[in-house]
C-alpha cells in the first residue's frame, strides 16, 4: 500500500501540474480574447476616424470644386461683360470713324471747292491779263490805277484824317449855303445862283471822285483780304487735316494695343483656370487613388482578422477538445504528451498574434 501511495504522489503532483497549467492556459486563452477584442475595437476606429478623414477631405474636395466652379463662373461672367465692352468700343469707334470719314469727305469737298474757285480766280486773272496785253491802254489806265491805289493807299491815313475836316467843312458849306440861299433870296441875283451850283457841282464832281476812288481802293482790300483769308482757311484745312491723320493713327495703334492686351490677359486666364482645372483633377485622382488603396489596405486587414478568429476559434475548439479527452484517459503518457501540445499552440498563437500585429502597422505607415 505505500508503494501504491508513493506511486500516486507523482501523478498527483502530474495532475495537479497539468490543472495549473491548463488554468493558466485558460487565463491566456481569455487574455488573447480581450487583447484582440481591444485590437478590433482599435481598428475600427481607426476605420472609423479613416472613414470620417475620407469624408471630410471628401467634402473639402467638393466644396472646393464648388468654388473653383463658381470662380470659373464669375470669370466667365467678366470675360463676357469685357467682350460686350469691348464690342460696344469697337462700334463706339467704327462711328467714330464714321464721323471723322465724313468730316474728311467735307473738308476734302470744301478744299475742292476752294481750289476751283482759285482755278476760276486765277483763269478769270490770265484771261485779264490777256486782255491788258491785247489793249494796252487798259494796261496804263491800271497802271494809272496802281499809281493812284500806291498813292491812295500813301493818303488814306490822310482822308481819314480829312474826312473830319471835309464834315467840318461840309457843315460849313451847308451853313455857308443856307446863308447865301438865304442872301440869293433876299437879293433874288441870278449870279449868284449860277456861281453857287457850279461850286456845289464842282463839290459834289470831287466829292464823288474821292468816293469812287475809295470805294475801288477798298474793294481791292476785300478781294486781298479774302484772297487771304481763303489762303489761311486752306493752310488751316491742311493742318486739321494732318492733325486729324495723325490723331486716326495714334488711335488705331492705341485700340490695336489695347486689343493685344485684352487678348493676351484673356488667354493667360485661361491658361491659369486650366492649370487650376487639371491640378484639381489631379488631386482628386490622387484622392481617389489613396481611397481605394486604403479600402483594399482595410478589405485586407478585415480578411486577416476574420482569419485569425477563425484560427483561434479552432486552436480554442481543438483546445477543449483535448483538454476533455486528457480528463477521460487515465494513462500518464497521454497526460503528459497534452501539456506539451498545448504549449505548442498557444506559442503558436501568439507567433500569429505578432505577424498579424507587424502587418497591421506596416499598413498603417503606408
């Protein structure tokens, strides 16, 4: 009976070993449990927040679009408010084109007119020349003419200042006639008469020859004066004329600049809003890109870990499993052979534990 009770002290010792050990498997078993209960709960929010970021960046994207859209819009809107200003420039300029065309076209006519009229003017003096060279006495009463006109235009200072004299004298004249009037009537003398009308007649002879002589002189002023004027009028013309050309060119250079101008910043905001257009198409490629590698990175993980619980539910079934077939069998091999096996899974486990916890932050650097 000792030797019995000496042989049962080691497999007790033996059974209560592998009781302790297979508790302490147990409590790793369901320390594996909450630790990848932790990690699931984990990764789904990491999935979550992920999820969340996406949604926002996506949401950033789109109203970013928006705003570009709305900005393409505005310029859009500009672009074509500068077109229909420049439109209404241009047609501002055909008329004022128009304007100047016609105005052109007047003084050309008027110019025209005014050079007929000096051909005639200057036919009309040829053909007066040809006359004083066939009648040479036209040629000295002209002469005669030019002496008195040099001679007039010598004395016109003095019938000017005669003029005031002879009305004196006139006023005196008439008092002097009125007087004698008044004298032939009271001495009623034929004589008298006579001798007065022929001093009026001689008056009024010298009177009308300065007149006559005045009046040529000043004619021939006002055909120099307007000979002159029409001189000066031309030269204005012609200057207006320049001035007019030149102010057309300078316009027309100007509005063509400013036609270059308006052209080139018209396509460097179109060549801008491209740009803008194809880096915003390209980062949300890129966006999409990222979205659906992280969708295939999560997909991933999501099967590794369906994997592992899918694993550790067997190791657990197989576990207990044996565990019910060690308490059934009675033979010492068995019952060590089991403690062993169970070691080799449960290093197993964790081995696969850790591969799957690399792998998971190596997703999450990438």
């Amino acid at each position: 009976m000792e030797k019995e009770v000496k042989d049962l002290d080691p497999m007790i010792e033996k059974i209560t070993k592998e009781k302790k050990e297979k508790v302490f498997l147990l409590q790793t078993v369901q320390k594996l449990k909450a630790t990848l209960a932790i990690e699931r709960k984990q990764q789904e929010q990491d999935i979550n927040e992920r999820s969340q970021s996406w949604t926002r960046e996506q949401k950033q994207l789109e109203e970013r679009v928006a705003q570009l859209e709305f900005i393409l819009e505005q310029t859009t809107m500009e672009l074509q408010s500068s077109l229909k200003i420049h439109e209404e420039l241009e047609k501002t300029v055909e008329c004022e084109r128009e304007s100047w065309t016609e105005e052109l076209k007047k003084v050309m006519e008027h110019v025209v007119q005014l050079e007929v009229t000096l051909e005639q003017t200057t036919m009309e003096l040829q053909s007066f020349l040809k006359i004083l060279k066939l009648n040479p006495t036209y040629l000295q009463t002209i002469t005669k003419l030019l002496s008195s006109l040099n001679l007039h235009e010598e004395q016109e200072k003095i019938v000017e200042r005669e003029r005031e004299s002879w009305a004196r004298e006139l006023k005196q004249l008439q008092k002097r006639v009125s007087q004698l009037e008044a004298t032939l009537k009271r001495k009623k003398g034929k004589k008298a008469k006579l001798d007065m009308e022929m001093r009026n007649n001689l008056q009024l002879k010298t009177t009308r020859s300065l007149q006559d002589s005045l009046n040529h002189s000043e004619e021939k002023k006002c055909a120099n004066h307007q000979r002159d004027h029409l001189r000066s009028g031309r030269e204005r013309l012609e200057q207006r004329l320049a001035l007019l050309v030149t102010t057309l060119n300078f316009e027309q250079n100007k509005f063509e600049k400013e036609i270059e101008m308006i052209k080139l910043d018209m396509e460097e905001m179109t060549t801008r809003h491209f740009q803008t257009i194809r880096e915003l198409q390209d980062s949300l490629n890129h966006c999409e890109e990222k979205k659906n590698y992280l969708m295939r990175d999560r997909e991933r993980l999501e099967e590794r870990v369906a994997q592992l619980e899918v694993t550790l539910e067997f190791k657990q079934d197989k576990f207990e499993k044996e565990n019910n077939e060690g308490q059934t069998r009675h033979g010492g091999d068995d019952h060590l052979t089991a403690p062993n096996h169970l070691q080799n899974s449960l290093i197993h486990c964790e081995e696969e534990k850790k591969t799957a916890k690399e792998e998971r932050d190596h997703l999450v650097k990438n």
